[in-house]
C-alpha cells in the first residue's frame, strides 16, 4: 500500500468521523428543540384545561341563573294575569 492511498483513506475515514459527528449534533439539536416543544405543548395543554375548567363553571352558573331568571319571568307572568284579570272584572269584583 502506498503512503498516498493510506492518506486518502485516512482522510475518507476523517470525512466519514466529522461528518457522524456533525450528524450527532444535529440530532440533538433537534431532540432539544423537540423537547421544549413538547414542554411548551404541555404548558399550553394544562392552561386549555383550566380555561375548559373555568369555561363549565361560568356555564353552570349561566344556568343557574337562566333558571332564575325563568322562574322571575313566571312569577311576574302570574301577577300580571292576575292584575288584568282584576282589571277586567271592573269594580264590581
């Protein structure tokens, strides 16, 4: 073997040793960017959660009170049936 095809050999497994190297940092680069995404998703899944949490609560108590409301609107419905009914009789009851 000559001293020339030894160093080009040498320089191919060199090539070979940066270019491995340069691959490993590129997937970490990537698993580290992954990861804080992934982190990031869960920050932003937990606050969806609270807001969804937030977002029944108000719900039930918009219910609540259109129930309220609904029984007040009955309530005043029978008082004005009742007012026209007495309206309507005259003063002779």
């Amino acid at each position: 073997m000559s001293d020339e095809t030894s160093h080009d050999r040498l320089t191919i497994l060199e090539q070979a040793q940066l270019l491995h190297a340069s691959t490993l940092r590129r997937h970490g680069d990537i698993l580290d960017r992954h990861e804080e995404r992934m982190a990031a998703l869960a920050a932003n899944l937990t606050a969806l959660r609270q807001m969804q949490e937030r977002q029944q609560g108000m719900l039930e108590t918009l219910t609540t009170i259109a129930g309220q409301h609904q029984e007040r609107m009955d309530a005043l419905q029978q008082t004005l049936d009742a007012i026209k009914d007495m309206l309507g009789r005259g003063n002779g009851h």
